[in-house]
C-alpha cells in the first residue's frame, strides 16, 4: 500500500525526468495520469487494522485529483472493505501540487510564464533543459528568445555581438546568456549556431582570442612553416607577400600547393572581421570555402571587407562534377536569398544549391590534385578583379 507521502515522492522524481516534463507538460493527450495506490493483504487487515484505518483515512481526506475506490472482499473481514485502489491527476498544475515540493512548483511556475512569453518552437527545449534558465532571471530567458528569433546567420555584418540593437538588451545581455542563445539558435538552425560558434554564427567581430592558422606558400616568406595568429593581431599586422589565399577550414591545408608570394590563412570560418584591415586593400585575394551557401554566404562576407576577393574552387561547374560522389545535405541552408557580395553568376550558384537535396561538397573532400590544378590556374591568371 501506498501513502500520499510515498506517491507525492515518485510523483516529484518524475518532474525531475525531461521526458515526463515534456510528455506532460505539452501534450493534453498525457492526461489524466493514473497512480496505482495498491490494495491491503489479507494479513494486514487481521494482524494491522489500525495501520490499515490510518492509511484509508489518509486517501479519504484527499481532495486533489480524483481517488478511485473499490470494495474488496478479506476472509478475515466480515464484509467488504473500500478501499483506495488508483489515485488520478487530471492536469499538470495536480502533479505539481501533489508533488508537495515547493522547488517543483517553483520550475512549474516560471515554465508557465516562459510557455506564455516565449515562441512555442522553443518549448520544448526549455521543458527538457532546466539547467539553461535555473540560474537566470525570467526576463533574460524571455529576452533571449526573442533575440534568437531576430538574430540570422551573418546578420551582424562584421559588429561586435554587444554593439548590435537588439530585442534592447543590454551590451553584457550576451556574456550572460551566451549558452542560452545558442540553444535557441539551434533549435531555429539544427545546431549550425553551437556548430560554428556565435560570432562566426552570425557574422560578428570575434572580440576574444580566435585563432587562424597562417601559412606561407613560398618557403622563406615567412620565418615559420605555419603558426597561429589571433584574427586581431591580423588587422594590424601586414604580412608580406602579393598574394592572399583565405581558406574557410584550416584541414585543407595539405591541400595547398605551392605558390609564390602568397600566404595562406586558414580557418577563419564567418569570422572575417579581420578582413577589413587596411593592408590587404593592395593583395590579390582569393577565397576558398565549401560549395554549400554557407561556403558562399562567407564569400560574400569577405567580399564585402575587401570588394576585388577573387571566387577559387567554388564554381557550378566543379560542383557537378564530383557532386554524384561527395555531395552530401546542408543541414540549414544560410538563407533563402543570396547575400550581398556575390556576383551574377555566384548567385545563381548559391540558389542553385539551396534547392538540391544534396546542396554541399565540403572542400576537404575535393580531390588534391583538382584543387591543385585549380588554385594553380587561378593564381597564373590576370584576375578581372584582381587590383
């Protein structure tokens, strides 16, 4: 047999349980909720009658949900006993209170009020991930929804994340909630937010320390093979060389071959604030990045720091031809638009890709003797943009 204090104790480790929250909590269809009470023995009528009252008069004076009763027969009764045989809560808010755990009715307090200010595609993350909002106030949860549902990807354009307008947080609302708006990022973009980080996310100025990879094409240009630069220190510092080849991910550069005068960077991703620096107004630049819209969208990024970045193994037509091999889905597509920077021909591209099933080929994949002879036939040609 089971008391109201022992039912109250499963009912409030059940809270504890994401899939109960959610299940409960967002589907009608959960309810109502059935709790068996079970039923006395035999020999606990006859040897413990008074325990057997207490717990009757226990269930008796309940009056949440509804106690199902049933009379059952005891030999050792001398006529039927009614008893409490099912105890059912007909709504969220029964659980919550038969529960009898203050902290429960606490979390169920705030769901309801982030279930009544935040959009419903977020409900469910907030339900099954307590530990997002546990330590932050209602509003900055309510706020970093609605920031999540403004921000897109490069929708920064180059500011720093404190410096952007909007939902108006404040400019520390970000280091509070960064976590927060992330998985409220992913949830709108299958993950592409935690994936690339915030600030490559949505195009921001990466104000802390990230790290790309430099390299010279030309032994001797540089005093080191490859080193780690922070993308900061590149708008002040002006490497040598003519030529400039930006990689999107920094695994490709085995890929590489040699070339004179140049240097490559690697691994800056939507982080290309760094481009802006004054320096790379007089180097050719090339852009390589995966054939996705996400590839494309960091082109147009980075043409819009410098307007003469040159296109490099990012074309429809080497697209095709490996596309039946390594082609694979874009999880989200960047935007159902192409963006500002592309050219006639990279748009059509960009479109091109976003209705394919398959719509990515990651530039890794390509094979080293292709990307030579491409990057080989890019930097011997003159360059319509080139300055």
């Amino acid at each position: 047999m089971k008391s109201p204090a022992d039912l109250a104790k499963v009912l409030a480790r059940e809270w504890d349980n994401a899939d109960y929250r959610e299940q409960r909590l967002l589907n009608a269809g959960a309810w109502p909720i059935p709790k068996a009470i079970g039923k006395p023995t035999a020999r606990s009528i006859s040897d413990a009658t008074p325990a057997v009252r207490e717990h009757l008069e226990r269930w008796r004076m309940v009056g949440l949900g509804e106690v199902e009763w049933e009379e059952v027969s005891f030999r050792s009764a001398a006529e039927p006993v009614r008893v409490p045989i099912t105890w059912l809560l007909h709504e969220p808010a029964q659980w919550v209170v038969a529960t009898g755990d203050a902290s429960v009715s606490l979390e169920y307090s705030r769901l309801q009020y982030f279930m009544a200010h935040c959009d419903v595609m977020f409900h469910r993350l907030l339900l099954r991930n307590r530990s997002l909002w546990r330590n932050r106030s209602d509003t900055d949860v309510v706020h970093a929804a609605e920031v999540a549902l403004r921000l897109s990807p490069g929708c920064a354009a180059g500011r720093p994340l404190r410096s952007m307008p909007v939902a108006e947080v404040d400019t520390k609302f970000f280091e509070r909630n960064r976590s927060l708006v992330v998985a409220l990022l992913d949830v709108r973009f299958d993950g592409a937010a935690s994936q690339m980080g915030l600030e490559a996310f949505v195009g921001a100025l990466d104000e802390g320390d990230h790290w790309l990879l430099v390299a010279p094409l030309e032994p001797g240009l540089l005093p080191f093979v490859q080193q780690r630069v922070r993308a900061r220190e590149l708008m002040e510092s002006c490497l040598p060389g003519e030529t400039l080849l930006v990689v999107e991910n920094e695994r490709c550069l085995y890929q590489l071959p040699p070339l004179s005068g140049t240097i490559a960077i690697l691994g800056a991703g939507l982080n290309l604030g760094w481009m802006r620096a004054a320096w790379l107004a007089d180097r050719r630049i090339g852009y390589w990045g995966d054939m996705d819209t996400w590839g494309l969208l960091m082109l147009a990024r980075a043409r819009n720091c410098q307007p003469h970045v040159e296109t490099v193994l990012m074309h429809s037509a080497l697209f095709d031809a490996y596309a039946k091999q390594l082609a694979v889905v874009e999880p989200v597509i960047a935007g159902a638009c192409p963006a500002a920077g592309l050219n006639e021909e990279e748009g059509r591209f960009y479109l091109a890709l976003s209705e394919r099933t398959k719509g990515r080929l990651e530039q890794e994949f390509l094979p080293k003797l292709t990307v030579v002879n491409e990057l080989h036939r890019w930097f011997c040609a003159a360059g319509d943009d080139a300055p």
